[in-house]
C-alpha cells in the first residue's frame, strides 16, 4: 500500500477528516469490494456509503479483512454513512445507525448524516409531522451515545441549516451537497462557514454517471470535465479534466468523494496533491456564468421539508 493521503480538514469538535475519499453511490454489487480495496491500497482513507446505497455489507467486509490482516487499524480510516430518512414510524435513528454498524462491522462510525430532511413513511407516503429539529435531535443522541464520532446534514437547504443551528445542544459538524463547477454553492459554504462546519461535495465532476440510474429522469446539463477553462489548465498542469476538477473545489476548502469502481480513475482521481491552481485560475472557474443544479430531487415536491421548494 502507498503512503495515505493525508491532508485533512479539521472540524468542530476536533475530528480530523480527509479533504479526499471515495464515493460509494451506484457501484453495483460485487464491485464495491474491489474499489475499496483499491482506493485504501493507494491512500484513500476515506470512504462514503449510504444505508440507501445497499452496499454497507461489502464495504464492511474489505475494512475486516484489512484489519485482522494488519493493514490498517481502525482510527487510520474515515468512514461516512447516512440516515435513510424513509423508516417505519416505530424506528428511530439509533436503531437505524446500529443496523448500519453491524452490516460494516464497526463500533462507530465517523461521520453520520441525515440524508435528506423529508422524511417518509415505509409505503413512500410523506411524514408530516417529523421537522428537521426533531430529527436533529436524534442526531444529538446518537453523538452522545459514542455510535458516531461526528454528525452532519446531506441536501439540506440553508434555512433548513440555520434552523437546526438555533436549537442545536450538537452543532452540525458537516454537510455533504451536491457541488462542482457548474453548481458551486457559494452562498451554503459561506453559511458553513459561518458556523464552522466543514463541507463536503459529491458529484465533484458533475455526477457523468448517475444516468446509470435509470428509475430517475435527470436533469441535463453541460459536462464540466468539456469546460475550455478546464481543459486548458489540464494541459497546463499536464492533468487531467476530472483531476483538475477535485484540485478545485480541495482549494474551496471541500472535502470531495468522487465515485468510480475503475481501477485506472480511482487512482488517477486521487493524484491531485501534487500541483496548485493558482488564484487568478481559481478565480476563472469561480466566475464560469453557466450554473446548474443535477440533483433536484423532483420526488419530494409537496413535503413540507422540501429543500429546494424556492427553486422549482
């Protein structure tokens, strides 16, 4: 294995986490395994999964068996899963959280988010009567019960962050949205940042595979690993689009979860501690007029807890 890639964010609480790790998201069974392996053997050590990703078992699977074989201890790694907010009425948050430790055979996890703040009955009906306060402070029992070195929201509006921050005995330590060149969410960073949380981006490289998921009709959008900027600094930096793609949102001061089962991107996602946009580059990317959101989230219009309800 190579030396880890190291760099880190601190958040609130004194967590150190990793600006760079590997996203889980649509790796269909059987290959999850494998780009796990491959990413901790080259340095990652984070890695983001999801109880809605269904792959918590595999990933649990390859941490076991690079612990027992002494190729990692357990505080070497960061690991992210999430809050499935679509839960029978008599479950609660600590039971979902320890179904998920036991499919990754682990004590606790790093980070624990709330995936999305609508909650919904087990039929796909809307929960109407559960706000983001009351989930939050699940959160906070969870956090104090030692299941979760840290927790954070995911698709969460700014208005919905500050709400929860009001009331908040636990601050919100991270949250993980949906950015890249083409959505950069400036104004929900500096909100973040306001609060001291650290922040995380998926879809770094502007999600080229979630049409995979085909139940879905998704936005379209322009491809920002075809940006000329983007494509001019990847020759300047001898580099390629998506690397020059992560390297800017690290200088945002992201932590930024690509996902790919590719032996070959895995790697090359992760070779961007070597160089530096420089700031007048930044500034380009930072001022490129076309903006789009890829995951509008279309099936939760109507609930009371929609995110994005100022936009449709």
């Amino acid at each position: 294995m190579i030396s880890p890639l190291n760099e880190s964010i601190k958040l609130s609480n004194g967590i150190s986490m990793p600006v760079f790790g590997l996203g889980t998201w649509l790796a269909k069974p059987g290959e999850v395994e494998n780009a796990v392996k491959v990413a901790l053997d080259n340095g990652y050590r984070l890695i983001d999964t999801a109880e809605l990703y269904t792959n918590e078992i595999e990933i649990g699977t390859v941490l076991n068996e690079y612990f027992n074989k002494g190729k990692l201890k357990r505080e070497d790694i960061f690991i992210t899963t999430k809050w499935n907010p679509k839960m029978d009425k008599k479950s609660t948050i600590e039971k979902e959280i320890k179904n998920s430790l036991q499919r990754l055979q682990l004590n606790y996890v790093d980070l624990y988010l709330i995936h999305g703040p609508c909650v919904f009955n087990t039929d796909d009906s809307f929960d109407l009567n559960r706000k983001v306060e009351d989930i939050w402070k699940e959160m906070e029992q969870i956090y104090d019960a030692g299941l979760a070195k840290s927790i954070g929201v995911s698709n969460f509006s700014i208005n919905q962050i500050e709400r929860i921050m009001k009331i908040a005995k636990v601050p919100i330590h991270n949250i993980q949205v949906e950015a890249h060149l083409y959505f950069p969410q400036f104004e929900l960073q500096k909100v973040a940042n306001k609060h001291n949380i650290t922040f995380t981006a998926y879809a770094p490289l502007g999600s080229p595979g979630r049409k995979i998921l085909t139940a879905v009709k998704w936005v379209e959008g322009k491809n920002p690993m075809e940006n000329e900027i983007v494509l001019k600094l990847a020759t300047k930096y001898s580099k390629t689009p998506a690397q020059i793609l992560i390297r800017y949102l690290i200088q945002r001061g992201m932590s930024v979860i690509p996902k790919s089962c590719s032996e070959k991107r895995i790697i090359e996602n992760s070779r961007v501690f070597d160089f530096k946009i420089t700031d007048k580059e930044m500034e380009e990317l930072n001022n490129v007029d076309y903006r789009k959101r890829l995951f509008t989230y279309d099936f939760v219009k109507g609930h009371p807890e929609d995110p994005y309800v100022d936009e449709r």
